[in-house]
C-alpha cells in the first residue's frame, strides 16, 4: 500500500487494531491520561466537566490531584475532540480516533515529500520510520496531545503550499493545538503566522496579517 501512494490507509490498518486492543492488555498509563479519561467519562455519562463525581479516590489515591478547585489541572480541549470516539466504545474509541490521526500524520508528512521531489521509494521508508518512531509508535494508542498537536503541524506544512492557501484550516489548527497544549503552539503557530502573512509589501495587509496572528495568539 505504501507502494500504491495509500499512506493513510497502510498507516490506519497497522495503528487502529493496537489502538482497539490496548485497553484489553494494559491499565491506563500514569500522567496525563488518567485525566483525559476522566474528562470523557465526565462528558460522555454526566455531559459536564465537573470531576470530583468521576474520580474513584477509593481504588485510584493518586487522582485527588485532579481536584484542583476552580482550574483543570490540565486542558478539557482534548476529551471533548475525542468524545465521539469514547461515547460509542469507551477508551477503545478514543484511542481509534488518535490512531486515525496519527495515520493521517502519516498521509501529510509523505504528500509534502512527494510535493519536494522525494522518491517514491524513499517516502516509503519514511513512512515506516514515523510508524515506528516517536510520537506515532509512542502516543497512538495512549490519550495524550502529542498525536493532535502532530496533525495540526504536518496538516499546517501541507496546507501552507496548497492553492488557494488555506489560512483558516491552518489557524484553527494551531488554536486547537495551542488549547490542548500550550507548548503544542510552538511549531503550529508560526505555520499559521506564515498562511497570514502577505506576499506583497502592502502596508495595510500587513496590519491585517499581524493583527491576525495576534488574535490567534490571544486565543491561544
């Protein structure tokens, strides 16, 4: 399938069925994903982001950490993405939908080297190598960020040169990386900036394109 140019689909056919067997081999890892899965949980059976009736203190000690008051010790943003997923299969369905992003980190990655001249060949390897490697291999089948904020900057690398450029898509993308993660901004943003900016020397669209980018920092 490589061979055919069908990343998305060779990528989705290896991740998705570890995704779908992971919660049958392993507890949820410790850090991040214990919360988002509370997150879900909050969501999909109380449609709420109120925790402290989702947290099982008695069996889990360690999730009073999420009680935290007024703030959410980390962001919802990325459980409600991952809602539909997790309300038709529970923790199976959420790490489907990070699989399907992960495979469609592969798609983009392998289009942008075939736009620069890559061959065929070569992309092929590529692909395996980001199947294999860290964050595909790592977080595909595990509910943390680093799969979404993959997508926003490989989705962004291959909109920026798309025509007609598409500077919606790749500002929504960095606001949505930026709201799951701040950090996550730091290689989506500047993709955005550049889908603003103009390529003329027009002082006036110029205000528009840092005004712009302002705004989708603030959201950030």
């Amino acid at each position: 399938w490589f061979a055919a140019r069908r990343h998305f689909l060779a990528a989705a056919m290896l991740l998705v069925p570890i995704a779908l067997g992971t919660p049958h081999l392993t507890p949820p890892m410790y850090g991040d994903e214990p919360f988002h899965l509370v997150v879900l949980s909050s969501l999909a059976h109380d449609w709420d982001l109120d925790l402290v009736n989702n947290l099982d203190l008695e069996n889990q000690p360690y999730n009073r950490i999420y009680i935290t008051g007024k703030i959410f010790l980390h962001s919802p943003v990325l459980g409600v993405l991952l809602l539909p997923g997790f309300a038709v299969l529970g923790r199976s369905g959420a790490l489907a939908l990070l699989a399907l992003a992960a495979a469609a980190v592969v798609a983009f990655v392998c289009r942008r080297a075939e736009t620069l001249g890559v061959p065929r060949a070569r992309v092929a390897l590529l692909a395996t190598a980001l199947l294999l490697g860290y964050p595909l291999a790592t977080f595909s089948s595990q509910v943390w960020v680093e799969v979404p904020g993959a997508l926003a900057t490989a989705a962004g690398l291959v909109l920026l040169v798309a025509t007609p450029r598409r500077r919606g898509v790749i500002a929504a993308g960095a606001v949505l990386a930026g709201a799951m993660k701040l950090r996550l901004a730091l290689t989506a943003l500047p993709l955005a900036a550049i889908a603003w900016w103009p390529e003329s020397g027009d002082r006036r669209s110029r205000g528009r394109a840092v005004a712009a980018v302002a705004a989708m920092a603030a959201a950030v």
